[in-house]
C-alpha cells in the first residue's frame, strides 16, 4: 500500500527559520560592529550647553544612545534589503518549498533579529554610561534615572523593537520590487531622492507627529503593528509574483 505523505507548512518554515538563523550569523556581527562604531560617535555627547554666574560655571553634555539606535535603524533596513537577493533566496530552495513559506521564514528570522537589535541597541546606552564614567572621571556623572524605572525600559525596548522591525519591513518590500525588475533600483532610487528633497520636511514632520508625539503607548503599539502588517503583507503579494523555481 501507497501513502501520501503531505508536508505540513509550519514545519517548512520551522526548517528555513532553523537554516536562516544558523546562515545568516554574519548579519548579527554587523550589527555588534555598527553599534560599536555607533557608541564611538556617542561618547562626543548629542546635545551640550552650560550657564555661567558671578560665582558658578556650568557646562554640561548630554549622552544617550539615540546615535545606536538609530544606526540599528539602518542596519535592519540594510539586512532585510539583503534577505530578497538572488543569494539569498536561493538557500531556500534546498528544502520543498514555496514562496509562502520561504517569505514567512525570512519575515520570523527579521522579527528575531529586530528583537536582538532593539535589545542591544537600549542595553548599548548601559556601555555608554559605563564609558563616560571612566573617560571623564573628573566630571560629574548624573542618571536620568529612567534605568530605574522598569516599566519606562520595557517600553522603550518595545518601541525601539517596533522601529526596527518598521524599517526592516520597509528594506524588505524594497529588495522584493526590485527583485520584480531591476529597473525599479533605479525608479525607487530617483522617487526617494525626488520625494526628500521636495517633501522631506513636511513628510518627516507628519511621520514624527503621527509615530513618535502619540501619548496614548497602546495606540502606538496598534499604528506600529498595522503599518509593519501592511509592509509585510504587500511584500508577501510581491514574492507571490516572483517566478518558483523547481
């Protein structure tokens, strides 16, 4: 007697998730490298100023971590861009696949890596600290005290997460509607330079007001999840597109 065994979907992507997450080490060792350089370009300080009286004279520098931050921004974009090269997608093809499974085993591993990303890059302001401490160990050192405060830090984590993932959805919906045709590298890349230079101040400031001045953290959580949900969603109805290979 014959049986048919079907492959299950989730065991497809479990596999390509395993594969992905032990291949692709060398994205987490640009990130340790971009944050490092990162915490270098901090230890300038981001902000400074001072105060002088009759009797006292006050100058004071600001540190945080906004520069690692903002680098792992880049840096997720810059990997997920990666993920949809010819390379890359490829490796998928050593399994029974399609390019369902593959775009949601390669969507898990970015999530992951977001996750990591938006952890060290929050626990890079602890090194920071550490740094300044010991540089200027003539200076008076203040905390904001925001370190301290545990549910403040778990939502900053969560919010850095969420701009990660945000960024990295985007890089990942590029490298698919390139990968449609390579004329669009040349289309997306004159649209972006087109559109920054005639609209970047009043597209930055209603992407600031709508993201970053929302009070209400639920509210945020619900604007970052349905945008990053809609990125993903058009990039899996691209890679649908996509021509299988057999």
């Amino acid at each position: 007697m014959m049986y048919l065994t079907e492959t299950r979907l989730s065991e497809i992507v479990k596999k390509q998730y395993k594969f992905k997450w032990n291949s692709y080490k060398s994205v987490f060792s640009s990130l340790v490298i971009i944050q490092l350089v990162a915490i270098l370009f901090s230890l300038g300080g981001v902000r400074g100023g001072g105060m002088n009286t009759e009797s006292i004279k006050l100058d004071y520098t600001s540190y945080s971590a906004d520069i690692v931050i903002i680098f792992t921004f880049l840096w997720g974009l810059m990997s997920s861009l990666l993920l949809t090269t010819k390379a890359y997608r490829q490796d998928d093809f050593i399994f029974v696949t399609n390019r369902f499974s593959s775009v949601i085993s390669s969507i898990a591993f970015i999530v992951t890596a977001s996750v990591i990303g938006g952890i060290m890059a929050v626990g890079s302001g602890y090194l920071l600290r550490v740094l300044v401490y010991y540089i200027w160990r003539d200076h008076q050192v203040v905390d904001n005290g925001i370190s301290h405060q545990p549910l403040l830090l778990l939502m900053g984590i969560i919010a850095t997460i969420l701009f990660i993932l945000l960024f990295s959805a985007i890089g990942y919906l590029a490298g698919m509607i390139i990968q449609v045709h390579r004329v669009f590298v040349v289309v997306l890349s004159a649209l972006f330079i087109g559109f920054f230079f005639i609209h970047a101040e009043q597209f930055s400031k209603g992407l600031y007001q709508f993201y970053f001045e929302e009070s209400a953290f639920i509210v945020f959580l619900s604007k970052m999840i349905v945008t990053i949900g809609i990125l993903f969603y058009c990039a899996m109805l691209i890679a649908s597109r996509l021509e299988v290979k057999r």
